[in-house]
C-alpha cells in the first residue's frame, strides 16, 4: 500500500498555513492512490535537540552502546524507518527567520547518521534512503524563491539530497503577510498545483 508521510513543522501544529497546504495535498494523494496517511507533527511531538551525548550514541558500535545510548539510537531509529517505509513524503515548510523551523532542524540532525543514511566514499557522500518524491509546502509572509533571501530552500534540498532523496518538488505560496490580495492569490495558486499535482 502506498504510504504518505507528512510532516508538519509549523509551530501552530496543524492549523499552521504550511501544514494546511501539506494536509490538503496529503488527503488529495491518499484519495487517488488509495495509500496510508502517517502524519508527524513536529509542534506536537517536538524531537530533542541533538547533544554530545546523544551524538556520542550514533557513534559508538552497536554493541558498546550502554542503555541510555540505545535508547537514543532507537529513537532516531524510528525516524528514519518511518522515512524508509514512506512512498512519498510531503513536508509543511514555514519560514521563520529566514531559516527553517528549529523543530525541522533538530529533526534532521536525527535522521543523518553516518552508514544509516549516508556514507563517505572517496567520489563524496553518497544518500542511502530509497528514493522517494518528496513535496515541499514552503509558507512565507514574504517573496523569497529565486533570490538571495531564500537560503531555506537550498538548505532544505541540500539536506535531503545528502541522504539521498533527491527528487524534491517546492510548492510556495509566499507574501502571505503583503496583504489579503496577495495571500488570497498565492493560497489560489498553491491550491490550483495541488489538484494538478494530485489528479
Ligand atoms: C516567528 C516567525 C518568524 C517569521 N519569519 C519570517 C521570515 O523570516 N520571512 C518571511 O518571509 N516570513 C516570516 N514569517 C511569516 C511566515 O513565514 C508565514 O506566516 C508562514 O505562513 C508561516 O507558516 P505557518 O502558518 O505554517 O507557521 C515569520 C513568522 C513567524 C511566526
């Protein structure tokens, strides 16, 4: 069965913009493939900051880890099965501050585990998650896409493409703060590309 995963990381949960859009597309692609919706919302279930002790347990071999180190390691573990058993993923992407969420942030620093989800070879890094289409619902109160502002999505792409999924679709509805006219155009748009992308 096709399964979706879709990962709100807006600090309003689900009634974020981002995680609007990401839901309407999720219950669109879960309807025409007939698939499983899992949904992580990172607001409501934020993931911990990485920190030395944590780090220390991706590092250490398996059978070494003391009991806390393994409860680290399994819960990063599960992130990422629950990334690998994904057909498509499809992401809530607010921009706060320029950056992205310090919840998505802290998320990722779980899911890249070196000989888990990536690995150095003498050519350069090489992603080990199967690939997998990922959506990006990227909310801005601003305009950034295409200009020296927008270092989120590069971020964001170059991230993913380090583990390995590299086909990486970014659907924005930005200047949603410019006024009514300008947030009802771009949540118009954004909604017209969900029908297209989930007839
Ligand atoms: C704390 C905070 C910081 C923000 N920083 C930016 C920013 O740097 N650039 C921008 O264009 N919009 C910024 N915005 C506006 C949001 O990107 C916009 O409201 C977006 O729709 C939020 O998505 P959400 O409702 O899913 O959280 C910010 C909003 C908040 C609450």
């Amino acid at each position: 069965m096709h399964t979706i995963l879709q990962i709100n990381s807006s600090l309003f949960g689900a009634t974020g913009q981002s995680s609007k859009l990401a839901a309407e597309f999720a219950a669109a692609l879960a309807a025409s493939t007939g698939g499983r919706l899992v949904v992580r919302d990172l607001e409501q279930h934020p993931v911990p900051h990485l920190t030395a002790e944590r780090f220390a347990a991706f590092t250490t071999p398996a059978a070494e880890r003391s009991l806390d180190q393994q409860r680290h390691v399994a819960e990063s573990d599960a992130m990422i099965e629950e990334l690998r058993a994904a057909d498509t993923i499809v992401l809530g992407l607010p921009m706060y501050n320029f950056g992205v969420p310090s919840t998505l942030k802290a998320y990722f620093d779980h899911l890249a585990r070196a000989g888990v989800t990536f690995r150095y070879t003498a050519e350069g890094p090489v992603g080990l998650l199967n690939a997998k289409r990922v959506y990006v619902f990227a909310t801005r109160g601003g305009r950034h896409a295409g200009t020296a502002t927008d270092m989120q999505t590069a971020f964001v792409r170059q991230f993913l493409g380090f583990i390995g999924l590299r086909d990486v679709e970014f659907i924005y509805a930005e200047g949603l703060a410019l006024g009514p006219d300008h947030r009802a155009q771009a949540l118009a748009a954004a909604t017209a590309r969900i029908d297209q992308l989930a007839a």
